[in-house]
C-alpha cells in the first residue's frame, strides 16, 4: 500500500499552510470571473484563504487577495467571503 502526500496549501492572509481541502479557494478563470472554488477544480488562478473571518478581513485590508489573482475583487466576491465561517469547508 503506498500513502498518498496530502497536497498543503498557504493562507495568502496568515500564511499558514495547511491541507488543501481545509482552506477556501478563490479563483480567476480564464474568462475574468470572480469565484470561490469550493471543491478546488475550476481552472483559472486560485489563492487559498484559512476558513476564518480574522483571515478573510486581513486579506481584504491589505490587498493580498487582490494581489494573488492580479485582478480588483467584486463587491459580491468580499459580501460572500464575508460570509465564510469554518463550516464552510
């Protein structure tokens, strides 16, 4: 039986790194859209935020998201990251 490396991800607000599948992506597809990527499979540019409002605010405040995907973020984007919570994931 071989173990699988569990693939690590960093926080672009607290630049933690913990296990993909328990932090948010936010990705840029190709087409320009704004999303939060769930499940980790839309193509496009992603960053990873921990599932914390402390988290979402500090990168919101300092611009890193927008940074990271090289685009400003929609109005909808920051109401719907205002909204995750550690249930999220």
């Amino acid at each position: 039986m071989t173990i699988r490396k569990v693939p690590m991800r960093t926080c672009v607000a607290c630049t933690t790194t913990r296990p993909k599948k328990e932090l948010v992506r936010v990705v840029r597809t190709v087409e320009g859209q704004l999303l939060l990527d769930r499940r980790g499979k839309v193509s496009g540019r992603g960053a990873y935020l921990c599932p914390s409002l402390e988290c979402v605010e500090k990168a919101l405040k300092s611009h890193r998201l927008e940074r990271a995907l090289e685009v400003p973020l929609t109005q909808e984007l920051v109401e719907e990251l205002r909204r995750i919570d550690e249930a999220t994931v």
